[in-house]
C-alpha cells in the first residue's frame, strides 16, 4: 500500500523544547522499508513539521520489522516531500519462543 496523506501520515512522538533539537516521529504501514527510504515517499512531511536530522521510526506491518531513518532533507516546495537515509533495522515483532 502506498502512502496516503490523509490516513497515514507521521506522528510525532517525542520533542524536546528546544526547536533545535531533533524530534522522533512513528509511522507504520504495510509498505517494506525498503519503498519508505525512497525520496518523496512521504510527500507532505513538511506540511506536519518534519525537518532535516529528525528521527523517523517506521513499523512494516506486513513483516514486523522496526526500522530507524533520519530525514535528510524537507522540500522547501509545500507540502515538503521528505528525503529519508538509509534504514536501520532496530527490532521486529516476531517471538521465537
């Protein structure tokens, strides 16, 4: 499933009050992370306040996976197509025991 703006989007989930500091937004859909990574995958991360080195932590709910991106860089154009790093799996839901 693509990314759909109006049911989808990021949220964010931790702030710290300083606005230089960078936030940590959740985001999970049924999309492999491998698809999330590609730039303008979220196309309207600006429009929500993503910005350049925050953190987004993704949930593939289709396999599990946890996966850890930074946002490189915001679109200046509205509403701010997003361009994430490279994912970093963190963890997944699977219990083996």
């Amino acid at each position: 499933m693509a990314y759909l703006t109006n049911t989808t989007p990021p949220r964010l989930m931790d702030q710290a009050i300083s606005e230089q500091t960078a936030r940590l937004w959740k985001m999970e859909g049924t999309d492999p992370v491998a698809t999330v990574q590609v730039a303008s995958y979220i196309t309207d991360g600006g429009k929500y306040g993503m910005k350049a080195n925050d953190r987004l932590e993704y949930t593939d709910t289709n396999l599990g996976i946890i996966s850890s991106l930074r946002v490189v860089s915001v679109s200046t154009t509205y509403p701010g197509a997003i361009d994430l790093s490279d994912a970093i799996t963190i963890g997944n839901a699977t219990n083996t025991q």
